[in-house]
C-alpha cells in the first residue's frame, strides 16, 4: 500500500528547456554584441529601401525606381568571397562578392532594421546589392532562435546605385 507523501504529482507549467531559457539567449546576445561591435566586426552602411517611396512594375513587383530610408551604421562581420574576370565582345566585366553576417536580434530588437534582398550596403568605398539571405545558425540547435542573418552581396556597377 503506497501513501500519499510518496505520490508523484505534475508540476502547473513544465520546466524551461535545459539551458536555453531566455537568460541564456540574451546572455549569448549580449556576448555577441560585443565580440562584433568591439572585437572582430567590421562596420558598414545600409541603405534600406523605401517601401513608401518605391515605384514598383505592377506585373512582375520588381523596383522600377528604388528610394531609400536615410543610411544606418551597422556593425557585422564581412568575408571577401569571390572575384571573376570574364572577356566579352563588349569587354571586360568584373563581378566582386561578399558574404555580410548580420547579428539578427541586434538589428531587429536594438536597431529596428530588418535585412531584405535588394537592400545597398557600403563596405569601404564600395557598395554592394544584397541579392540572397539566408540563417544558417541556430541558438542551442533551435529551429525558433536563429540568431544570424547572411547576406551574399554582389558589387554594384556604376550608376548602379548613387548616394
């Protein structure tokens, strides 16, 4: 006969998961602000386009004429990636990549800035056309907590893109 002192019984709410609560992420948070902005970062522009302000084609949704919101510095980590050189009829063409890693909750809690694709961003004296996103990492192996925007970026042609 079991007594009652003995009963196993269920807790009202479940426990939080094992080490990935929220004191945890906005610890890693913390730690990440401050390794990219003080330590391996590297600070560029973004030009963010005006959704407002923007002529979009009404078939195809492309920008027509793209307008944007005034520039914020932003502090991410960059990686040359690439440069070919191609002989055309035409000439010579040039096309130079980066990889820009972007802290995501640092931009869109702190800095209420969200990355899209077709966005500028100037890295040193150049600017360059965000063409794909993608997160790659998750907090803790959690689907729900990415924490890192990457941008493949292709150097703007001249004209292109005017300040």
């Amino acid at each position: 006969m079991a007594s009652d002192d003995n009963k196993w019984s269920q807790p009202d709410s479940p426990p939080p998961p094992l080490f990935t609560g929220k004191k945890e992420k906005d610890f890693v948070k913390q730690v990440n602000d401050e390794i990219i902005e003080r330590v391996v970062g590297q600070t560029i522009v973004y030009y963010p386009i005006s959704l407002e302000h923007t002529n979009f084609h009404d078939v195809y949704g492309e920008a027509v004429d793209k307008n944007f919101l005034n520039p914020v510095r932003v502090y991410a980590m960059v990686k040359y990636e690439s440069q070919n050189t191609t002989t055309t009829p035409l000439g010579v063409d040039r096309v130079e990549k980066i990889s820009v890693m972007f802290h995501k909750r640092r931009l869109t809690e702190d800095q209420d800035l969200f990355v899209r694709e077709g966005d500028f961003i100037q890295y040193g004296n150049h600017f360059y056309e965000i063409l794909s996103l993608a997160e790659p990492k998750w907090l803790f192996g959690q689907v729900e907590s990415k924490f890192e925007i990457a941008a493949s970026c292709v150097r703007a042609r001249e004209g292109l893109f005017n300040v």
